[in-house]
C-alpha cells in the first residue's frame, strides 16, 4: 500500500487497514452485509498476506466469545457483525465490556427482524448501546479507516471495547477515494500490544476475569466501568489530535465549512444557524448537500437568518453532552434526524439523548425525525421537509419516509 489515494469498496478498505493493525487473532461468522470483510481478512490469511490467527466460528456467538477469550491472554483481537449476528452476541458483548476486555468489532450497521431486512439503519447497535462499549460512527470509508486506529489505541489503553459502526451497503458495498495507511505508517501511532501485567490471563500471575460479584461489590464495579467511559471522551480528542500528527496522510481534512472537527463529533455549516440537524454517520453527507444548496458553498459566516448546519456525532458512547449543547445553544430549531426508533418511547435513541442533554441548559426547540428504517431512501427532498417543519408547533417524534 502506498500513500496515494485509491479506489476502494469501504469492506475492503476496513480489512486493509485490520491487516496493517497486526491484530494475532480475527473470528467472525459471516452475515450481509459485513460478509466482504471477512471474505478480505481470510483471503488475506489464505494467501501469506497477514500473519493473524483466523478462526471459524459457527456462529457470532461463538466468534464473539472466541475474540474474548483471546484478548483475555493478552493480544490483540478483532471481529465484525451486523443486525442479528450483534443481537446474538448480546451476552458476550455485555462480558467483554465488564471484564474490560480491549476488543474491537466492526458492525456493518443493518436493520433487525421481523420482517427480515438486510439493508441499512440503527436499529441493531441502538439495541445495545447501554453495554458498555465505546460507539464510534462514521460518515464515510476514510473516517472507517481512522476510527479504527482510534478503536485500538483506546481499547488498549482504557481496557475498553471499542465498536465502529459503517452503515451496511452504503458504505461496506460503494467504492471511494481512500488512503490506507501502511503497516510502517500504523506503527507511528500504533504499536504492537504489549498488556500490562494483572490485565490478562497468566498461569504464573493468576488473575480472575468477570468474577462473581456480591452487592458489595457490584455497584462500585458498574461505577468504575461508567467513569471510565465518561472520560474516555477526553481521550478520543486527544488521540484524534495525536492520529492527523503521526499519519495526516489518512485524516480526512475537514469540509471548507467544517467549524468544528475533533474525535467526537464535527459541525458544518454557517457559525450563527437558525436550524441545526443532527445525525450519525453516511446520512450526515446527504444532509451537507442540503447545507451546502441552502446556505451557498463555502458560506461560513452567514447568512445566520434561515440558515442551516448539520452537527456529525461521531462517539454516540461515550455521548459528548456538553460539547452538543456548546455547539446547539444559540439555534433557534435542532432535527435530531435518525435511522433508529426506540419502539414505544416518545423519541428515538439519538433525539432522547439530545434532549436529555439540553434540558433545563437551553431553550432551543429540538424535534425528532426517524428515517430510512430498512434502508429506505433518504432523500435531499426529505431533508428539505425535515427543516421546514422543524420550526413547526407539533413537537412530537415523526417518521419520514417519502
């Protein structure tokens, strides 16, 4: 690989960048539509390519408790799922983030069943969210790449599991320009993993993993695990400033309106917004074209009257509360625009964090709108009506679909 742009399907430029990483042990079990990362990592393995362990499983279950084990020996693991193979990880997902154990997954993001889909929305990572795992979503196959190198160095140093979430088809199945940075460009930022001792499995240093925990000791457990991930919101940052140092070749350089840009979130559009939208992931390039042909390209300063921006949350856990409220304070309307639904509550996942955020902070009004559940079309016409009726009376949560 070289640091020349290329054309690449966003599956195979997430196994390029796995196989620079140098994880000793991968296992998945093949589901639509992460499939084709694995397909790469094993055809990798087949041909001499990487030197990891590929195992087999017969299952997510099975391939999620596999990487477990081994990163609970120490050495660096990876894996990757989408909808239901995630869903019938949940038990092991759960394990992995409570004994601390520094895994990294991919999920090609897919809706869940019934009725079966395989195309793309939220739905199946928003079930999971409360884990205790690390949320990173990105908008597109360069910010994939990056957020994978961030998922290592973090995992590794905060003892925490890591998920960077690419919206299935969209991004697994469309070819882009990318740069994958070389084995020599990762071991700039990344070197090899080399565990703290009393953190792994040893027979010569016993130590207990996910051990029985009385009420004496559970609570302060959980405490440990939510403080950790609260400040791993200032590790990100600095890491993501660390990252553009060491490998700049492969951050992708802010959009001209980009104000904000850091490992938590980006916002784009003019500085004093009448109407901020909020979104996760590839939907967030939609909604920039929207910017864009509202505001006038490259049109940062104004006009702030009916004019727009769109603010990218890139860690949905740990979630940026007070950055958002910085960025949204002064907006007259905020969509919070989501391809999840939380079935039977008021707001979806991202909405009901968003609102909780700014309770009693600020008094921008903020309105829900579900979208592309099942990999519906989201359209610039759809984003356009979005922002039309946000100013509207009725704030309750609505779908989107036409």
């Amino acid at each position: 690989m070289t640091n020349n742009k290329q054309i690449l399907e966003g599956s195979h430029a997430v196994a390029e960048t796995i196989k620079a990483i140098a994880p000793a042990v991968v296992s998945a079990y093949p589901i639509t539509p992460q499939t084709h990362i694995v397909e790469d990592l094993a055809q990798m393995k087949a041909a001499g390519e990487a030197n990891f362990e590929f195992v087999r499983a017969e299952s997510e279950f099975a391939a999620a408790s596999i990487v477990a084990g081994a990163a609970a020996t120490g050495v660096r693991v990876y894996t990757s799922t989408s909808s239901q193979g995630l869903l019938l990880m949940t038990e092991v997902i759960f394990n992995i983030a409570g004994m601390r154990l520094p895994v990294v997954m991919t999920c090609a993001n897919r809706g869940v069943s019934a009725p079966i889909t395989i195309w793309n929305d939220h739905q199946d990572v928003m079930t999971i969210r409360d884990a205790g795992w690390i949320l990173l979503f990105a908008e597109n196959h360069q910010e994939a790449v990056e957020q994978h190198l961030l998922a290592y160095k973090i995992a590794e140093k905060m003892k925490l599991p890591v998920m960077v979430n690419i919206d299935g088809f969209v991004l697994t199945h469309t070819y882009e320009s990318v740069v994958v940075p070389t084995r020599e460009q990762v071991l700039k930022y990344l070197p090899d993993y080399i565990p703290e001792q009393g953190t792994y499995l040893d027979p010569a240093n016993p130590i207990t993993l996910g051990a029985f925990a009385t009420p004496a000791h559970y609570f302060e457990i959980r405490e440990g695990l939510h403080n950790d991930l609260l400040a791993c919101k200032k590790i990100l940052n600095d890491e993501y400033t660390k990252l553009k140092k060491a490998i700049p070749e492969i951050i992708k350089k802010p959009e001209a309106d980009a104000i904000a840009n850091n490992g938590l979130l980006e916002y784009y559009g003019t500085r004093n917004p009448q109407t901020i939208l909020i979104a996760l992931g590839s939907l967030v390039g939609t909604i920039k074209d929207v910017v864009d042909e509202i505001n006038g390209k490259n049109n940062k300063l104004g006009p702030s009257e009916n004019s727009i921006g769109v603010l990218k949350i890139k860690a949905f856990r740990p979630f940026p509360a007070d950055e958002v409220v910085q960025i949204i304070a002064n907006a007259k309307y905020v969509a919070v625009v989501e391809k999840a639904v939380s079935l039977g509550a008021s707001d979806g996942p991202l909405a009901a964090e968003i609102k909780a955020t700014a309770n009693g902070k600020i008094k921008t009004d903020i309105k829900g709108f579900v979208v592309g559940l099942g990999g519906r079309d989201i359209t610039r016409e759809m984003i356009k009506k979005i922002i039309k009726d946000v100013g509207s009376k009725d704030n309750k949560m609505k779908f989107v679909g036409r």
